[in-house]
C-alpha cells in the first residue's frame, strides 16, 4: 500500500494494515501518485526537472530499494 504526503509529494509504502512505514526517497517527484508493481520490487513515478522547465517530465521506474531507474521514457509535451 501506498500513502501520498501532499507537502512535496512524499511517498509511503507500508503494509496494508499500516504498519512498516517507510519514505521512498523518489528524486523530482512532480505529481501525487507513484505504482508499485505486483512484487513490490519496481516503483514507477512521473520525474519532473524543476531547474529546467523547458525539458520534458518523464516516467520512471526505480527499485524499491532505491538503485539506479531500470527505465525511463519522456512524456509527450502538453501532459499532465
């Protein structure tokens, strides 16, 4: 289970009685909402640049256990 902090969109996965919190420590994350996947291994998150407005958001996908993205895709503009 996820939980969404709304003060800089910190994400928490615990368990699903809610317990076991633990911030996921997601770089850039510019929307409300991140997916787990079904062995909770993978996390997938849209990736804002706000030090560069002009370059695109993307989704990215990063192990739970926070190592580099296994991948990444840029967002078509206009997205939101």
């Amino acid at each position: 289970m996820l939980f969404y902090y709304a003060d800089g969109f910190k994400t928490w996965p615990m368990g699903i009685d809610g317990t076991n919190p633990t911030e996921l420590p997601l770089h850039n994350q510019s929307r409300p909402f991140a997916f787990l996947s079904r062995d909770n291994k993978l996390v997938l998150y849209r990736l804002g640049h706000p030090d560069s407005p002009q370059t695109r958001d993307q989704l990215v996908s990063v192990p739970v256990e926070g190592e580099p993205p296994v991948f990444s895709f840029d967002l078509a503009r206009g997205q939101s």
